[in-house]
C-alpha cells in the first residue's frame, strides 16, 4: 500500500506565494508520473502540473509562469511552488502519483487533498 500526503496549503493574499508538498510512502519501488491537481466548487478537477522521473514537465496554461513543479526521487517527494497567486487559484489541491510497488505492479494513488484560498 502506498500513501500520498500533502500538505503546504493555505490561505495567501492575492499576488502572493506558496509551496506545496507532497511526500509518497509505503511499497514503492518507482514513481513514474506525479502530478498536482485542483478542483475548484463547483468545477471539474483539472490538471495543474505534471513531472516524469525523467523531468519532463507539463504545466497548464493558466499557471504558466507563475507556479513550478519539481520532485525528489530519492525522498519520493513532489513540490508545487505557487508564485503570484491570484483569486481563480482557489481550490482543493491534490496530489497524484503512478506508482510501482515492491510487487511491480502498478497504480495510480492520490492524496488528500489540500486547501488553497487566495483572498485579500
């Protein structure tokens, strides 16, 4: 079994920052993708970002520039630096992570979830 943990969120006024982590554990032999996710009220969880084992990135449009994904393998933890927050940031942040367990086999896990709330 394996668990995702998040934790970072909070709450920020607009045009500020924070950083979110998520730490894997359990019976992990390899994480490939792990990604970060968010779900606004009343709206679809939507992809954030995304980062290979190899570091290949993937970002959403509506957070490019502003936020950056990065991962420590060797912690099997994920990071989401969140910069110039601004109110359409609102929402539940999870983690995810495709993960193969000491038995090679193979699953998506998710987290959570963490509280993000930009308001002045």
């Amino acid at each position: 079994q394996v668990q995702l943990v998040e934790s970072g969120g909070g709450l920020v006024q607009p045009g500020g920052s924070l950083r979110l982590s998520c730490a894997a554990s359990g019976s992990i032999f390899r994480i490939n993708v792990m990604g970060w996710y968010r779900q606004a009220p009343g709206k679809q969880r939507e992809l954030v970002a995304r980062i290979t084992s190899g570091g290949i990135i993937n970002y959403a449009d509506s957070v490019k520039g502003r936020f950056t994904i990065s991962r420590d393998n060797a912690r099997n933890t994920m990071y989401l630096q969140m910069n110039s927050l601004k109110p359409e940031d609102t929402a539940v942040y999870y983690c995810r992570a495709d993960v193969m367990d000491d038995f090679a086999y193979t699953r998506d896990y998710w987290g959570q979830g963490t509280q993000v709330t930009v308001s002045s």
